[in-house]
C-alpha cells in the first residue's frame, strides 16, 4: 500500500534501482566498496571546477541568509575535504560480516548473527553539500544504498557532487544506483521518502529543528533522529576543583553550537561558595552568560534568576543555566525532569558517587571526569559519523558505520527437524 | 506536545508513575527482580479460584467466535503454565549490566558499551491472558516498565493477574507500577498509548493482522512488530532427497498457524522430476493442499495453478506453494519479490550453493538444511520470547530477554578536555 503509494509520487522510480543496487553492494567484497570510494574521492579532485561553478549558480540564486549560504558555500578547500573524507571511510574497517554472536544448540543448529546492511537509507538534510557526499560515502561503506534529499537551493552542488560518486561507482563495478539523488524542486519527495514504508529502511534527518520535527512526526519508516541534546555538566561535592574548572569550560565553551556541548551547571551545596564563583569568572572571561537558581545567585552576586523554562533550553549559545542541588539523587532529579537523554557528565573523585550518577540516568551517553562535547563519532573512534541518534532503539549516540548494519541470523544444521 | 496528549487521554496517569519504576528497576538486582518473579508465580498459584472465577465472567459475557473464546479461557492448567512461566524466566540469566564493548582511546578516555533497560514499554494485545503475563515477566527481568493493554473482553482476567504481579512486586520492595493494565473499556487508550512519544518508549503489539497493521500505521513511538511471515524453503539440486522429505515435511505441517510456518516451496527444475512427486505425496498425506507454478503442475498432475496472489500469501494453513526454479538466483529473485523477509531455508549438499543463498537473502533468519519452524526464541536459546520482530532495526527474528534492552555508553576519564 505504502510501496504503491512510494510509486505513484515519482519516489519509487528511485526505490526500485535502490533495492536492486542494495543487494549487489550487500555481496560486495570490501575491495569493491573501497575501490569506489577513493575513485569517488579522485573524481571529486578532478572536477573541482565542475563542482565550484555548480555551487556559484546555487550560492547566487539563494535567498537566503548569510549563515545558511556560507554552509552552501564550496571552495577548494571543503572539495578538497570531501575528497578526504572518503578516502578516510575506505580506510575503516569494514563493518559487514563480523560474526556478532555464535553458539551451538543441544540439536546441533549452529546459529550466527552476522552483521548485515540495512537495506535502503533515505538521507534528507538542509543545503549543504558536504552533507551528502559524506552520507554517500558512509552508506557505500556499510553496504547500503541511500537516496539523498538534500535542501532544493544546493541541486546544481548535489548533482556535480552526485556524478562524481557516480564515476567511483562505475569505475568499481557498483550499479550507480547505490546512490541517488532526489531531485524534485519542492518538498514532496520528502513526504513520499517518509512514507515508503518497504521501499525504503531507515530515514536518517539531518538539519534544523524544524526538518526533524517533521520528519520524527510524519515518518512510517524507522527513523535515526538527533532530536535534541540539552546536556548537563554535574560538579559533585568530591570534585576536584581544577578539574571541574578545566571539564566545564570545555564542556561549555569549546564549541557552543554543538549537540554535546553543556547547557546546564548543576553543582553541589557543599562545593558551590567556593567553586562556583570560579567556575562563573572562568566562563565569564571566555564570554559566557548566566541564569541561576536562588540557590546560585545567593552565591553569585547579580547573577540572573533562571526560570524552568531556561532549563528546559538547549541554549546552542554562550550561556549557561546554573542549578545548585543537595547531592546526587537531587542532580539525577533534575535530569530526569529537564534533560533530553543525550549525555551528561559527572566531575568527581568519589567512584560510589560516580557509580550512582552513571546508573541513574537516562541518557545515551554517560561521562565520569570528562568534557560531554566528547560526544562525537571520531572521539568515540568511530571514524566518521553520519550523525548523533536520540532515540533509545538500534543505534544511541555517534551513528558510525557499524551503527548503519543490522544482523541477520544464520543456522546451520544437517537436517534437523522440530518434530 | 506528545507527552500532554498523553496526560490529557488518562495514559498519563500510568505513564508517569511507569517512569518512576522504570528507574527504580532500571537500578535494581538481579535478585530483586527474581524475588517478584517467584513471588508473582506464587501468587498465581494461590490465587487460582480467584483467576478462574474472574475469568468466568469474562468468557461468560464475550460473543465472540470458539476459537476466541478458547484462547481466552483459563483452566488450573493454564493458570499453572503462567506460574510456570514467570519462574523459567526468573532462571534465565539477567540480560542488564553486560558490558558489550570496551576500548580505550588514545587521550585516555575508557569506553564501555552497557546493556540497559529500554524504559516503558506499552504491550497491546488481543483477549489472551497469558500473553499478559509472560509481556509483565519478560519486562520485570529486562528492567522495563510495562503498560499492558489487552482485549476488553479480558479485563477481569487481567486484572485478577495483575493482581498477583502486583502481590509478586510488593513482595520483592519494587513499586507495583512497574507493570500497570490499562484499564479502559473502549479502544481510546490504545490511541494514547501509540502516540505517547517520551512517555512509552516502545510499543510491543501481539495480536492479528488488523491490530498489529493499526499499530503500524498509527504509532509514533518506536514498535517492534510482529507483520507477516511468508517463508520459503528452498529444495537445491543438490539436496540429499530423504532430507528435503523430512524438513520440508517439518517446515509446512508441524504447526501451519505460526509465523515460521513454511508457506511456497521452491525446487531446483534439476531435482523437481524425481523428488517433487514425493513431497507432494509426503504432504498430502499429512492433509497439505497444493498450487502450483506451470513447471510444478506438468511434473505433478492434477496440481491446481497458483497465481501471483497465492505466492504472496502467507497462508497459515495446510497448504503450499510450489515454484520450480532453474537455481539459487532464480530462487533468490523469487523470494525477493514474494518473500517478507522473515525465515528462508535452503536444502542442499553444496556448501557454496548454500553460501550464496544465505547471503543472498533479506530476511531476518536464514536457514541451512533445518526446518523455518525452527524460527522461535525458545529453539534460538533465548529462553522465553515477546514475539517475533519483523522491522530490520534494533532487534529481527525472536525477541527475548537480550532483545528488550538497549546500551548507554559509559565514559571514564581524568579530566579530559577535547580542546
């Protein structure tokens, strides 16, 4: 129903080859799939020019603002990172066919679970054209095919972009089709994609709050979201000091924009008079602002009151919301009612105090004495990363290579019936 | 916004409370968990003429078909399985706490890959009572929550269960919400529940074609569902001939009503002449009825014709359908085109014929000279199982203990800082 639906609305002239390109690269060997990511890379250097004056015809055309046309924007620099990028997936260990699990039956069935690709991943991200380059590369890697929907203002970037992996595919022996591009002008493939339940496996988004919140409320088909990260930094009583001054100004300021970046300080009574007050002037020099509890701004003079709408803020921004809590049940609390199950991070010297805290959360990502902005796919030693999951099924946190397979179960027996 | 809907329908009065014992599970023993298994076992055996009575009322008032009304009867019998089978799950090991993964990373940092419960998990199922407490079993072990939302006609039965649970919860100093019925007469909570995003972070549906295509169709939670089970066995030319007799033999007639029920048979034209004629006759002695492709039909007269509709049918039934293949990509192509991606077996000596169908497939369990049947978490090992998933994420194939969990990942550091 939702196949023939997929169909009707010009997406399955994509699906169909999709399917049969995700068989040929699921029997691939490893050779082959690296073979086309490094020709890929080189056709990417080759046609720089091609890929330069595709993106000035976009660039020129937007109307948008000047944020959004500089992650538009190409140079030979971004082409030349592109070509990197994949070149760097080649060189992963291959994420197809690791026997996961393996145990033999009192019948004699010996059964495996294999890691496998999914299938078809239909990837729908905003305007900027490295995005899809790296999907592509990703999803050629982990043996699947993927469908890229990326924002209408870069399809002049997305289809020179787009014939380079081509080339690498060709010069690989890949169908093309293990790669496609859907190239409607408005947002009706999007619609379709979300829908083609069967046709396409797994919905990966990546953008604005916006996209995903329509992808996350539409979607038939699975899907592997990055909903929010409003990560909190917790400074137990047994911290050491330094420490917590070095994690938290990392945790918070090192990259503001970022899902793992800290958003609120919960910090114990006993340490907050004296620790507080550092950690407030250590971020204030790098330019940070505050909202407190009435607990902080007692310690902090002038600081601003925090409300609990502002500590249900992932603030993306030099600001910090401040909140200072009896102990760790009380800082557990306060994650369990604001938190966004992303990752959170403990400063402390006491392991029972430390133990508690990584139980006690839901969250996907667990820190004890490190900054949270460690979330991330290369940190992890995932290599490259397609993106962060916030759900709590199949893949949580950095979505890597092995994060975009599944398994399949292989028994093999000598005749054994039920009976 | 999800989440208000979901207080405002009256689920979010189980939801928040399921939240609470979620998380005091979630940190609990292994041995506390047992404790409220035994004791909910206990329970159910002491308190048997309260169940058969209550479930008297039950069947007494339902209009529905015999075959209905036998599943929804208890006798001292089934009650006693149900006992029975809150202790086996008890003897099971604890699937939380495994550490899946451990490395260590260059700056230090050590990560570690844990096995957590998944949180609240919403099961709606149809007017079988026993369903009810294996779901509240299988979810007290894996640490989740659980809302369990039966049939209507069942709810005296449910609730003298839930009554025992909730005796077996007490007993152990968990909170009684750790596992809750939803308790309403109409089909509104079912609507609630499937779109309780943040409140239920799973949905398990049991039940026939209707509830579990309504579940899919509505939920915006994340479902592990049980769609269609159109299996395949595959008669290579290389079979040994006795063999393909007794697993085919197995694969279609042991039990025709479950999911790992053999529905299309496919043979090598090689092998077809002198060995179809036997299955048929194997099966037709065991009351198997017969279509079958043109090919079939000159070797075995008197086979009815099969349409494209029957090799699309999952006919969980005495009945079989019969394509003769020229050789595993023939075969391959067929399922790919009919099959639903749930058990595939090939019967054959070859062990190369026998690679490349295994790896040629896109089902969850693919078999190697066994029987489909052998499809189910008690013959996989898993001990009990929740169903059978037929999505390609987070879990395929049967789903018991190890299926009901996800990870977090733990991070131990000394104050690193990504810089």
């Amino acid at each position: 129903m939702d196949t023939v639906a997929a169909e009707k609305s010009g997406i399955g002239a994509l699906t169909g080859p999709a399917r049969q390109a995700a068989r040929a690269l699921a029997t691939s060997t490893t050779a082959r799939r690296n073979d086309a990511l490094m020709a890929a890379a080189a056709a990417l250097r080759a046609r720089q020019a091609e890929i330069l004056a595709a993106n000035v015809q976009d660039v020129a055309a937007s109307t948008a603002s000047a944020a959004f046309r500089d992650r538009l924007t190409l140079n030979p620099a971004r082409v030349e990172a592109m070509a990197k990028g994949l070149e760097e997936i080649a060189g992963l260990p291959d994420p197809l066919g690791h026997v996961l699990a393996e145990w033999t039956r009192p019948n004699g069935l010996l059964m495996r679970r294999v890691a496998v690709p999914i299938g078809v991943i239909g990837m729908i991200y905003e305007s900027r054209p490295n995005v899809g380059a790296d999907a592509a590369g990703l999803c050629i890697k982990s043996g699947n095919a993927v469908i890229l929907r990326g924002g209408s203002e870069s399809l002049h970037s997305a289809r020179a972009i787009q014939t380079c992996i081509e080339d690498g595919l060709r010069a690989a022996g890949l169908p093309v089709a293990c790669v496609q591009i859907a190239p409607d002008a408005d947002r009706a493939h999007v619609g379709a994609m979300l829908t083609a339940v069967g046709a396409i496996d797994l919905i990966i988004p990546r953008g604005g709050k916006s996209l995903v919140e329509r992808v996350l409320r539409e979607a038939r088909v699975p899907v592997l979201a990055h909903a929010e990260g409003l990560c909190h930094t917790y400074v137990h009583a047994a911290a050491d000091p330094d420490m917590a001054r070095r994690v938290l100004a990392d945790a918070k300021m090192r990259r503001t924009g970022i899902c793992g970046a800290t958003e609120t300080l919960l910090i114990d009574a006993a340490i907050a008079p004296s620790l507080l007050p550092l950690l407030v002037e250590d971020l204030s020099a790098r330019g940070c602002a505050f909202v407190g509890d009435a607990r902080a701004q007692a310690i902090v003079p002038g600081l601003p009151p925090a409300t609990t709408q502002d500590f249900a803020t992932e603030w993306l921004d030099a600001k910090l919301s401040i909140a200072v809590v009896d102990d760790v049940a009380a800082a557990l609390a306060h994650i369990a009612r604001y938190g966004s199950q992303h990752t959170e991070a403990i400063v402390t010297e006491d392991a029972a105090a430390a133990a508690t805290f990584l139980n006690g959360t839901d969250s996907a990502v667990v820190m004890w004495n490190a900054s949270t902005q460690f979330c991330d796919g290369g940190e992890f030693g995932f290599g490259a990363e397609i993106g962060i999951a916030t759900g709590k099924l199949h893949a949580r946190g950095p979505v890597g290579l092995q994060q975009l397979t599944t398994f399949r179960y292989e028994v093999r027996g000598n005749g054994q019936v039920r009976g």
